[in-house]
C-alpha cells in the first residue's frame, strides 16, 4: 500500500525592492517545468508588475493572474489559496472556477506576490468598502461623488487574521511548491523593534515567519565603482543581491533579520548559510540530495518498509462498537478482556486490571468510566467479572 501524506510546503523570499524576489519566482518556474513538466501559476498584487517573468508568461510556462480589481477581493484572494481560478484571467468579474475544475497533474507550482501587497490591498479594500467592524472608520472625508474612509485597528486584525489563513490554505495546495514574495520591513513584539517581512500593521511581522517553512532574506552588497555616470559625473554605485538561509544580524544595527530552512534531521550543517546568487533553487536542489542522503543513512529493510507502510487505523468493520448507557461508556471488545465496575471515583481515571481469559475466548463488554477531573494516584478499585447477563 502507498504512503500519502500532506506536507506543508509554502515558502518565503523577503527583501528589498530590486533584489530579484520576482525573478525566484522565474527560477522556480523553469526549475519545475524542466524537473517535473509543469506549468506555474502567478498570483500578484504587486504593483511592480511581473515584467522579469514575461518571458516565460509569453512560453506558457507561467500562468499569471491579477486579481486587484476583484470586487470582492478579500474572498477572492482567500478561494485563490484553495485552488480556485478565474475563468478568463483578463476579466476582473469572471466566475471562479473551483478546485476539482483543474487538472492538478499539469500544475507544479504557485508563485504569490506577496505578503506585503495582499495585505495593502486587502487594508485599501476595507476602506472603499467604508466596512464596519467592531470600529467604525477612523474617518470619511468626501471629494465630488466620491467618499474616502480611514482605516482602524478592526481593520488591521482583520487582514493579518486572513492573510495567516491564506498562508495556511497555500500550504496544502496540491502542487509541488509555493513560493510567497514579500518586501522587507520593521515591526515590534512587546514593544521592541523586529525585522521581517512587512505586513500591513507591525504586530505580524515578527510573527510572520512561523507560517512558513523555509524562509529566506535576500540583502544587497553595494559597492562604489570605479567608474562615473557620463551623464552627470556621479560615482557608480552597484548592488549585488545575495540570500540568506539562517538568522543574521544587520551589520548597522544588530538586530537580526530572521531566516530558517528545513533541512533533514542531522543535516542542517550542509545548508551554506550564504547562497551567492540569491537562487531558491539551488536550496531546493541541496534539500532533494540531503533527503536522498538521509534516506541512504537509514537503510530500512524491505521487511521494515512494508512494517511501516500498513495502515494504523483498523478497517471500520473491525472497530469495537461504543454506546453511552446513563453516562457510562460501554464498548464491546474484540477479545475477552478485564472489566471495571462503576465506581465513585474522578473519572478522567482509567483504570482496567487484566484477568484470565476463558477457555474459549468470547467478546465481553468493557465498562469504562470517565470523569472531567483525574487523580495523580488511582483509588483501589475492586475488579470483577461482567458476565452477558450484566450488560
């Protein structure tokens, strides 16, 4: 019998603006299309545009959607991390079509742009909504035929609630990756300061790298060239982008910009902290050779193998059948087994002493009491037989 399973797989790229968090999602969408022959879908708010992927928008080997002008973007953007999909990308007001409408085994991947545009987008929502929460707006200001509507804090739980549960739904879309994008930013827990992925209010962005796996921080080198603008005499400056895979401090500042990755257990060593050229790919490809090591490691036998692959849950036929009689849970087990009588103790106790089984094992009930509160050291309970003419 197969193992399946569900594993999390959402991931994050955060940085600056410029630093090619949109071009990982080009990496990772030739990485899949060449690895496993499947396409990417785009989500994006980013008002930067996808123009460093619009060559593989152009091959078909990214699918992209902007869903900005959706007038009901909150749920929209929510049924987008279920698997559901317009059906005309193009048009702003085309029905979603639903999960069991795509072909998964054509989809390899999502790319998400991003944390940060979702949750402004989201806010901005809110406000031409004018949506009464528990606050009303914090203001509304009219010009001509137009009424505009401040924000409050309502409004910012809110969208930090639903942008954590459209991390969580994307980790469970049946694809092989999603790759979430998100600009740089500096929030607080109790009060102190915290680098990390920003998201609309500062509650969250400390918080916001827990809901990913692995979770990476691209940072830019600069370097002052020899050379000048021509133009206007100016020293060159370039910045070159590289990406971190573990928690490092801000040279500056010293506080630190959090990152992780999920390596195998005893292999976390072999991770480079620094990748050069900030590609998520090629921690993807370090991660398959460090879990094909961590197989080799284990050599399971064929007889453990097929040990492990047989199911825990026993078949419905074959479960023991409970009923509640005045409080008291009563189940049928398969083989003859000790009983308890009631008794006036805590329940929550569990408390069961083996007999010996008859000559010809027949099925006899169990009682079982249970109680709300549990004792640190069980009572002394008589133990007895529960013949049929008992039940």
């Amino acid at each position: 019998m197969a193992l399946t399973y569900i594993r999390q797989k959402a991931d994050l790229i955060y940085g600056r603006s410029g630093l090619l968090k949109t071009s990982n999602i080009g990496y990772l969408a030739k990485w899949i299309w060449k690895k496993y022959r499947k396409v990417t879908r785009l989500i994006t708010c980013d008002l930067g545009g996808y123009d460093p992927v619009i060559q593989l928008v152009e091959d078909g080997i990214i699918q992209p959607w902007v869903p900005i002008r959706s007038k009901t973007l909150l749920s929209t953007l929510e049924k987008a991390m279920e698997g559901w999909w317009p059906e005309n990308v193009a048009d702003p007001d085309s029905p979603l079509a639903p999960p069991e409408g795509t072909d998964w085994n054509r989809i390899g991947a999502y790319g998400i742009e991003g944390l940060t545009s979702f949750g402004d987008q989201a806010l901005l929502f809110l406000q031409d909504k004018k949506a009464v929460l528990s606050q009303d707006p914090s203001y509304q200001w009219s010009d001509g035929d137009q009424t505009f509507s401040g924000a409050n804090m309502a409004y910012f739980g809110l969208v930090q609630t639903r942008l954590y549960k459209m991390v969580m739904s994307s980790h469970v879309l049946p694809v092989e990756k999603v790759l979430w994008t998100a600009l740089e930013g500096t929030g607080e827990e109790d009060r102190i300061p915290v680098y990390g992925p920003a998201i609309v209010g500062r509650k969250s962005t400390g918080k916001a790298p827990q809901w990913f796996g692995n979770t990476l921080h691209i940072e830019g080198k600069s370097e002052v060239l020899k050379e000048k603008d021509p133009a206007t005499g100016e020293q060159l400056v370039q910045v070159t982008p590289y990406m971190f895979t573990r928690t490092h401090a801000d040279p500056v500042y010293k506080m630190n910009y959090p990152c992780k990755h999920r390596a195998p257990i005893g292999f976390a060593g072999e991770v480079p902290t620094i990748l050069a050229r900030p590609d998520i790919t090629f921690l993807y490809d370090i991660m398959d050779e460090l879990n094909a090591k961590a197989h080799e490691q284990e050599q399971l036998s064929t007889e453990d193998k097929e040990l492990l692959q047989q199911p825990v849950l026993l078949p419905v036929e074959q479960r023991p059948k409970s009923k509640s009689v005045g409080g008291t849970i009563l189940k049928v087990a398969p083989t003859s087994v000790a009983a308890v009588a009631p008794s006036p103790m805590p329940i929550g106790e569990f408390i069961a002493k083996e007999v010996e089984k008859p000559a010809q094992a027949q099925p006899a009930p169990v009682v079982v009491v249970q109680s709300p509160t549990v004792l640190k050291t069980p009572p002394t309970v008589p133990t007895v037989k529960i013949t049929s003419s008992q039940k």
